[in-house]
C-alpha cells in the first residue's frame, strides 16, 4: 500500500511539472481578453438579505388592504468580464496587468421557502372585496429591491471586486503570467 501511495504521488508529481513546462502567457492582449471573456459574468460573493416589507392598498369605494411580507433573497454580485476590452490588458513579457470593470449586482432572487406573509388584511367593513394577488407581487419586487439595497449598504460590491481581483490574479498566475497586477474599477 505505501509503494502504490508513494508511486501516486511520484506520478502526480512528474504529470504537475509535465503541465507547468514551457507555459507563458500570451503577449497579444486580444487573446488574454477572449480568454477572461469566456469566463462572462464573474459572481464572486453572494448575501442572504432579509427584509420586512409593508404595503397598504386602497380599495374602491371605501376600505383598504394591507400587507407585511419577510421576504428572504439571495443577491450575488461580481463583474461582467463580457464588458473588457484589449485596452484593460497590458501584457509584457510574463506581466499582465488587468483593469476590471465595476462591480454589479448580477441577480437577487427571493427564497420562496424562507418568504413568508407575516400578515394580511382589509378592512373589516369590506369584507366582499378579495385580496389583492397583484399587492403580494408588489411586496415582492419591493423586497428584492430593498434587499439589493442592503446588501449594497453591506458592502457586497466591494468584496465583489476584492474576489474578481484574487480570481483573475488566481487565473492568470496558472496560465503563466509570473506578474499580475489588477486594477480594480473606482466605485462611486
């Protein structure tokens, strides 16, 4: 057993050096662009949000609706590498400098299973008048808006572009680049 354990790692070993031999990174930045382009959207980091979200209705003639939602979503943020251009690469020699672009909310989606109605109602004296389906949706796209906001309050845009920063790093010192400077995008 240690002979097949100490031949495994003998092999994994020579097939490791086999790859790294004679990798340099390419010196035409059109190429390296292609290449963090297939990537597309980067998502980087995600949150969990929740938020409280009340919505009041009026109703015709007399009477109004309410409603208290908890809504729960998950919004990733990250950079769309869809948008760089061979003028964000440098490459000199085995240097590569990249300037990403900002940061973006990439999706929220609310966690159905977590979103619950906390309370609903209408006024007692119109008790004919059914619930609106149209105020629950409202409450929704309200909650995913604030939760988007939060997390933006958080800092989820930051930490987007500290993560894009250490995965292009990270990629581009395994295809070769010895040097690699990431120039991350001035957020507002």
């Amino acid at each position: 057993m240690r002979r097949f354990a100490a031949l495994a790692l003998v092999l994994l070993a020579a097939a490791f050096l086999y790859l790294r031999r004679d990798r340099r990174v390419t010196s035409d930045p059109p190429a390296v662009v292609a290449q963090i382009r297939q990537l597309n959207e980067l998502a980087t980091v995600k949150y969990t949000v929740q938020k409280v979200v009340g919505l009041r209705e009026p109703k015709y003639p007399v009477g109004e609706e309410s409603i208290l939602l908890v809504v729960q979503a998950s919004v990733t943020a990250g950079v769309d590498l869809a948008t760089l251009s061979p003028d964000n690469i440098k490459v000199e020699g085995d240097s590569v400098t990249v300037r990403l672009p900002e940061p973006v909310i990439l999706s929220a989606v609310i966690d159905e299973k977590e979103t619950k109605v906390w309370d609903r109602s209408k006024t007692w004296w119109t008790p004919w008048v059914p619930y609106s389906r149209e105020l629950e949706g409202r409450a929704r796209q309200t909650g995913i808006e604030a939760a988007k906001e939060a997390a933006i309050g958080m800092g989820i845009l930051n930490q987007a572009s500290r993560n894009a920063e250490t995965s292009i790093r990270s990629l581009l010192t395994l295809a070769g680049a010895k040097n690699v400077r990431v120039i991350r995008a001035n957020m507002s």
